[in-house]
C-alpha cells in the first residue's frame, strides 16, 4: 500500500551483508532476494541478527553485496560465552527512524538516525 510510512524486513540472516568464507553461500540466491525485496516491499530497512555485532549496514557500505537500496540493522551481539549480550531497539517517528544498541547491562552502546 502506498500509504503505508515504514516497511521492515525481519531476516535471522542479513542476506544482503558480506559474508567470509566459508559462509558465503547462496550468493546469487541471496541477490535475487535482495532485488525481489528492494523492488516489491521497498522497505525502510531490514532487521537481523546471526552475525553476532552491531551494525548499520548502510546501501554502498563495503559490507553491502548486492547494492542493496535499505540499511541492514545487524543487532545481535554475544560474546564471552554468551556472559554478554546486546540487541538493537527501533524507534519510528515522523521525522526520523532511530536505531538504539542496548547491551544486558542495560547500557546503550550506540544510538543512530537511519
């Protein structure tokens, strides 16, 4: 719908993201579904995880693959054996979209306008 203000992909996987070998599989699946999603839901921006950071993959960051044309927000770090761990918080207003990294000691570990 036309009128609809936010559009977000949830993914466990960032699929539009770069990954090391031996994890870069699906390349040219991945990039199908990175054009089918920026042509048919044109979304704000797309939400993951799996990657075990925080990021804001921005389109022509040298993370971004495909060229995709909406930031990935990667928000799921865990380290130390899992003794630590943070996520990402989204906030949606009329002006801005703001992405807040929290980590389990209840601090913010970073704040961005997308």
């Amino acid at each position: 719908a036309d009128d609809v203000k936010y559009r977000m992909v949830i993914a466990h996987h960032p699929l539009t993201v770069k990954q090391r070998a031996p994890f870069d599989i699906e390349e040219e699946l991945y990039g199908e579904w990175a054009s089918l999603i920026a042509k048919n839901i044109r979304p704000t921006l797309m939400l993951s995880g799996h990657m075990h950071y925080l990021d804001i993959v921005r389109p022509e960051n040298e993370k971004d693959l495909y060229g995709q044309q909406f930031p990935v927000v990667v928000g799921s770090a865990i380290k130390a054996n899992h003794e630590y761990y943070a996520g990402a918080g989204l906030m949606f207003d009329e002006a801005d979209t703001v992405v807040t990294f929290t980590d389990c000691l209840g601090e913010t570990v970073r704040e961005e306008k997308l």
